[in-house]
C-alpha cells in the first residue's frame, strides 16, 4: 500500500473495526507492507488509545477490544452541530454524494464523544431532495481546472453533435440549489455560465492559460448581476417605489431583495426590482391589493402601458 504511514494506519484501524480477528499477515497483505510494520503499526495506535487485542496461536492476530471507545475527535459544541447540518443537509445541496455523506455522519458520530455524540443524535430535520443533480466526478473535474487554470472543453446540453464548447474555467458557484461554472468562452469570446448538471467536460483538458479579469468584483457577485440582468453589479437595472395598501407583516415576507417602510397600520412602502418596469408592477400587482406608483417616472409610463394591456385583455375600453 502506498501513501504515509499516517493514511496507512487509518487504513489498518479501518479493518480491525471490523468484527472479526485478523491474523497478522492477512492484515499485512491486505495494506501490502511487512508483518513487522503492521506489528508496529499497531503499537502506535495502541499509544494514541486504541484498546487492540493481540491473538494467541500459530498464526497470532490482532483484534479491536469489544466496547472500547475510540479517542474522541476534537470538536467544540458548534463544531459537531456544523457537521451534523451540514452532512444532513446534503440531498438539498444537489451534488449526488447522499450515501457517502449518510457513511461520513456515521463513522464520524462513532469517534465523537457521548456528549457530543447525543448533541448530533438530536439534530434532525427533514429537507427537500435537490432534483438537479451534479455528478461530483464532474465537480471535481472542473474544479481542478479552475484551480490550475487549464482550458476546459465539455459537452453541454442534450444536442449530441454540438462541437465541444472550449471555455478558460474562472470559477464555480452554488446558488440556490444549482451550481454553476462561470467562465471565458472562447468561440463566443465572451463570459458565458454554465450549469454543472448539465456539463460533460472531455479528457485530456487543454494547456493552460493566464486568467481574464472577471468584469465583477468576485464571480458570486457576476451570477448575481446576470440574473437580474445586469452586466457587473448585483442590482436589478429597474427599481420601482410604490406605496401598497397592506400592512407590512403582510408585505414583508414576500418582497425578495427589496425594501420597505411601514407608513401606517394599513399601508406600506416598498422598493422593489425587475428586469423591466412591467415586471416592477407585476411583483406589485401579485399582492391583490391597491396601490399607488411613487416614481419614477418610467414606472408611471409603465403603469399606464400595463393598464391598456389590462383592458385590451379584459375587453372593457382604457379611457
């Protein structure tokens, strides 16, 4: 077996869990060293506290004492209830790694001690599964091709005889539930994102190249701006005041990213963005309620507009 002698003796601690007596060479065998180096082996983790039982007999063997502890990890309170939230929350995230998350949680919990461990036995909740799913081999690959800076190509899409797309990978980012690669491409010669679940990067990747100046402060804020329609700052390119007859525990839930300001008992102000100035109006309008248009001007102009749409659909004359 290759690797430190550390990861060699996680490996060894890994098999003597198991309940079952191995004989040494079994044990030698299966990490591909020496019987006198897993004899050593066993003396360390017998020094870090793990109670390891040694066979008698021709063959002679070691086994894991029954009901031994193994040493606690050191985590803090909040560490241990991250972890739980974290592993737990995993189908959510929308990287297909559920199963390995579920063993990472168990085998974690078993080396915790019982303080800790009923704290984290306590955390449980139920979530929403993540229907887009990313393969983390995926991830993975392109995560190393953003961290060297190599030229990524990838199938994209469900159009087989695409050519590949051939892309300078920047960044990747998670945004609610989805993940997302921003980067240069270079057929387009733009900034493109592309969804993870839906990429297929091909092997070899390309030479490596010197990283473009992303036209936002991070790539976070990039996906954000492109969302809302806007090239580099996270803001939407309109932004409407309107006072809506409702009261604001009301309001407020359902306003997104946008403001508000409670004027009475019945009556709220709130600033609120769109794609368009139609759009402003239509976030207003979801409330079922009267309102009135504060400004801007453009917004007024959009009102009126929408109100022709309105009758033109309704049938009843705009005056």
């Amino acid at each position: 077996m290759t690797g430190s002698s550390s990861a060699r003796m996680l490996a060894l601690l890994s098999l003597l869990q198991t309940p079952r007596d191995w004989p040494g060479h079994v044990l030698a065998d299966r990490l591909e060293v020496t019987p006198r180096t897993v004899r050593r082996d066993v003396d360390r983790l017998r020094e870090l506290g793990y109670r390891i039982g040694a066979i008698k007999g021709p063959d002679g063997g070691y086994r894991l004492a029954a009901g031994s502890e193994l040493p606690p990890l050191l985590f803090d309170d909040d560490q241990a209830v991250a972890i739980a939230v974290a592993l737990q929350s995993v189908p959510s995230s929308g990287i297909d790694i559920d199963e390995g998350a579920a063993r990472a949680l168990a085998t974690v919990r078993q080396v915790m001690p019982s303080r800790l461990r009923h704290r984290v036995d306590g955390i449980r909740f139920a979530g929403f599964a993540n229907e887009t799913r990313v393969d983390p081999a995926v991830l993975e690959a392109v995560s190393a091709a953003v961290r060297e800076k190599w030229m990524l190509r990838f199938d994209y899409g469900s159009a087989p005889d695409r050519p590949a797309r051939r892309t300078e990978p920047h960044a990747i980012v998670a945004r609610e539930g989805r993940w997302y690669l921003i980067a240069w491409d270079l057929e387009a010669d733009d900034w493109r994102i592309f969804r993870l679940d839906r990429l297929r990067p091909r092997v070899p990747t390309g030479p490596t190249f010197t990283p473009r100046e992303l036209p936002a402060k991070d790539a976070a804020t990039y996906l954000a701006a492109r969302s809302k329609g806007s090239a580099s700052e996270d803001r939407w390119p309109c932004v409407g005041e309107v006072i809506i007859r409702l009261p604001a525990r009301e309001v407020a839930p359902f306003i997104g990213d946008g403001t508000l300001e409670e004027i009475d008992a019945e009556s709220c102000r709130i600033t609120v963005g769109s794609w368009s100035w139609i759009g402003v109006l239509a976030s207003v309008a979801r409330f079922d309620a009267s309102f009135e248009v504060v400004g801007p001007e453009a917004l007024r102009e959009a009102a009126g507009v929408l109100a022709g749409r309105i009758a033109a659909a309704s049938g009843v004359p705009h005056s």
